[in-house]
C-alpha cells in the first residue's frame, strides 16, 4: 500500500478497461456500488441484472466494476478480452475498472480500503466473486452484500 494512503474513498481512483484514469472524487454527492467481477463464475449472470440497475438509477448511482482473477482464477486474460467479452454477452454501458486484485498480497489500495471500512454487515476479505459495496453521497461505505445477493435485490434497491 502505498505511504500516505487516501483518507476517504474520495482520494481513489482506478482506470478503465480502456486506459483511462478516473478519479472517485468525481462522484462526490452520488452513491456509488462498487463490485469485483469476473468472466467465468457461477454469478457471472449478475452482469444482465447490474447493466439493468444501471440504466435504471444511473443518474444518481455510480456502478463501478472491477474485474478480478483472485477466485479461481475465474476472469479472462487481459482487458482488451473483458472488454469484448462484457460488450459482446451483456451489452455493458456502465463503468469497468481495469483488471485488478481485490485480495491477497496485491490488493489494489482501493480495496485495502473498502475491506477495512466499518459497516453494518461485515469487514474483512471479499469471499469470492460479486461481492458489492454501497457508498453512499459523502463517500461511507453504509452496506457489503455477499455474491449470492443479485444486483436488483430489495436489500440493494431499497437503499438506492
């Protein structure tokens, strides 16, 4: 992790499958759901449902999704194959996030962070693919849900 980590999900940013860099900071006053993905799992499917939940409350919802091999090794190669393969099966519009790790020794700092934060739910180390985190408007992370927890669930909606 790097020496002086950010403070608050505010000083984050990831860049896209695409190369670009995006800096958290530009959804301040938006709530935000941030999800490790992957190209080869059982929850795969969930990308139809958080496409869905996209369109649907994107205006004042930021979906990030951050594409990881850490669960079987269960995510394809490079970018440019979760790019296609994203586009080609599920139509996504929303944001992807550039392959990263989401636990263990290379953990991106964003996730360090995420998995550190008090919540509600639980703390600690994502257990496996799709796991969603819910930052609300000034950048709290209020709620975790676990994979089996589909992206239009009341639990989710309810909180949007």
């Amino acid at each position: 992790m790097a020496p002086n980590p950010p403070k608050d999900i505010y000083g984050f940013s990831f860049k896209t499958l695409d190369g670009k860099e995006v800096k958290l900071s530009k959804f301040k006053g938006k709530k935000m759901i941030i999800v490790n993905t992957a190209s080869k799992c059982g929850y795969t499917k969930q990308y139809e449902d958080l496409e869905k939940l996209h369109k649907q409350y994107g205006k004042d919802v930021v979906l990030i999704g951050f594409p990881s091999a850490n669960f079987g090794g269960q995510e394809l190669g490079t970018n440019a194959e979760i790019k296609e393969f994203c586009s080609s099966k599920f139509a996504t519009t929303f944001l992807i996030a550039e392959k990263s790790d989401v636990k263990g020794e290379a953990i991106s700092p964003l996730f360090q962070f995420l998995t550190s934060q008090p919540n509600p739910d639980f703390t600690g180390d994502i257990k496996w693919n799709f796991e969603k985190f819910l930052i609300n408007e000034k950048g709290q992370l209020v709620h975790r849900y676990r994979s089996a927890v589909k992206p239009l669930d009341e639990q989710i909606v309810k909180n949007l």
